[in-house]
C-alpha cells in the first residue's frame, strides 16, 4: 500500500513535460457534458504548440485542470469558444478572475485573449460585469494588475476561417452542424506540418470532414443511448442524435477523415428508467464495426503529443484526480 501511494505521489510531483519545439501537445482537461460528474470535467481542452497555449472551451472546472498538470493560467496565450452552451463556458469566469491574483498559477498583467462566435462580447461583458467590485477590491489593494482585468473579445467572421496566427502558429475556425445551434464551429490548429482538429460539438458536417482529412489527431465529440434505450425510447435518443454524432455517425466521420489517431470526447452518455448508460466498451464496438482506424475513448488529463515520432499517447492516471498535487 505504501509502494502505491508512493508511486502517485511521485506521478504527481513533477508536472507534465510541455511541448517542445516543433510538436503539439493536447491535453483533455475536461470530456463532459453539463451533467455534473466528478470524473468528466466540463468540456476543454489544452493544446500546446511550440510556444503557444491555447484553451479550447472553458467548461467547468478547467481552472482545476490546468492546475493539475501545472499549467499557469497566466501563461494561457488564447482562448476559443465553439459554441455559446454553457457547458463550454462555464469555467471561464474561474480562469478570468483567478489568473491576475498573486499566486503560483497567477499574476497574469495583460488582458485575456478570447475568440467565438458572434455573441462573444457579451459573455466578455458580462464576465467583467461580474467581476466589477471584486477588480476594485484587488486593484485598490494592489493585488491584481488594472490590465488583467480586461477581456478582448474575438468575434468569429460567420463562416470562418484564420482567426488566429502567431509563432508559426495557424488557428482556423470552420462551421459544424450542431442542429439548432448557429453558429457553432470546430477548430484546426495548424504548427510545423502537423494538425490537430477539434470537432466541437457536431453531427455529421462536410466541413468537419474536409479540415480533418488526414489529420494527426482528431478530437470528437460523441452522443450514446446504449442499443437498450434505443429501442425502447427511440424519439428520445433521436433528438440528441439530431445535433450530436452517435457512434455509427463518427465511425463515418472517421472513416472519410482518416486521421492518424482520434480521441472521443465531450461523451453525451443518455439512460432513461432503469436503462442504464453505454458503456465504454459498447462505444469502442460500434465505433469499430465499420472503422478500423485508431481511436480511443477520452478521459480527463489524457494527453496526446504530435511529433515526428507520430502521435504518442499518455493515459491518465487516476491519482491525478485523487490526490492534492504537489507543487
């Protein structure tokens, strides 16, 4: 018992390595959805390239994560949002108001970087609204910088396209089809002839295909109703398939992309009754029957490098969860 406890004391010391130069680095800080579940966090996800950091969502909780693997909010150079849900929003308002304050993850002394959809003024007005007398307090006791308190906010031109470049660094936006949702988009980030692409939270979409076509690493979305609940509830199940991808949408979307390695995440998991949920096996098998490509079911703080030596991933260990880390 103590040799165990001993080795998660030690995964948890050292932070994470962060990407080098030339690769990109993905970590899934959150994989839910705005169910409360203390294993999947609200949807975000950290990708590293070169120099940059970039925060995809912020959804409940993402603060923690970034914590958890040692990553300063100070040092978070952007942040996109891909849909005005709040389950990709949530967090937010934690990583504004935290990453100005005088301690390990902070003293942040520039305004925040914030990229979305149409609509994204308003959550950057509303955040600082929020935060008005707590920004005076801090200021007046000279704890936070006047310039941190500041949110640049991003709009997204309504069809896309490069909205971010810097170091070699090339973000692109595109729409997907998240059913009644407009806008909503997906992400490719572009470093050193490698790519990752974010689905957000889509069906099946054309533009979703053509971004991820051969890409190194594919992070999607998926929407589950075990066979079960599907054939006693099926106008129940539909609706969330109408604007979400089912396993057999993404073996699709998969199999048409063909990446080098894909991650599910934001995992929709439905039970109704005494009908449980999917289980990560059931997913894998569906996927599976008409995809032979690589692929995994994502879990908070996996990570995943892109590099020269192909796509490496790292499982998650759950003394990352578990236990206080070291600092």
């Amino acid at each position: 018992m103590a040799a165990s406890l001993a080795t998660c004391l030690s995964l948890l010391a050292a932070p994470l390595a962060h990407a080098a130069e030339g690769e990109i680095a993905v970590t899934l800080l959150g994989t839910g959805t705005p169910i409360l579940n203390v294993n999947r966090f609200g949807m975000s996800t950290l990708v590293e390239a070169g120099k940059q950091k970039l925060l995809f969502d912020a959804g409940r909780g993402a603060a923690i994560r970034l914590h958890q693997i040692s990553m300063p909010l100070r040092d978070l150079d952007a942040v996109f949002i891909t849909h005005l849900h709040s389950d990709h929003l949530t967090g937010l308002p934690d990583i504004y108001a935290s990453a100005p304050l005088p301690t390990d993850d902070g003293r942040r002394t520039k305004p925040l970087e914030l990229y979305g959809p149409e609509g994204i003024d308003s959550v950057a007005s509303g955040i600082q609204t929020m935060f008005v007398e707590n920004n005076r307090i801090r200021e007046g006791g000279k704890e936070v910088d006047h310039e941190a308190t500041s949110i640049n906010a991003h709009a997204i031109a309504a069809n896309g396209g490069v909205v971010y470049e810097k170091d070699g660094v090339v973000v692109r936006a595109f729409l997907v089809d998240h059913g009644h949702v407009h806008p909503a988009y997906g992400y490719r980030i572009d470093y050193a002839g490698r790519s990752v692409v974010l689905s957000g939270d889509t069906t099946y979409a054309p533009n979703l295909v053509s971004n991820a076509k051969g890409t190194d690493l594919l992070v999607h979305c998926v929407s589950v109703g075990s066979r079960e609940l599907e054939a006693a509830y099926p106008a129940y199940v539909k609706h969330f398939y109408d604007y979400l991808a089912n396993p057999e949408m993404v073996s699709r979307i998969l199999g048409e992309a063909r990446p080098r390695d894909a991650v599910l995440s934001h995992i929709s998991l439905y039970s109704r009754g005494n009908i449980a949920r999917a289980t990560d096996q059931e997913i894998v098998e569906r996927i599976s029957k008409n995809y032979d490509g690589k692929f995994v079911v994502g879990q908070d703080l996996m990570r995943f490098v892109v590099s020269s030596n192909g796509v490496v991933r790292t499982p998650y260990q759950p003394a990352q969860r578990q236990l206080e880390p070291i600092n």
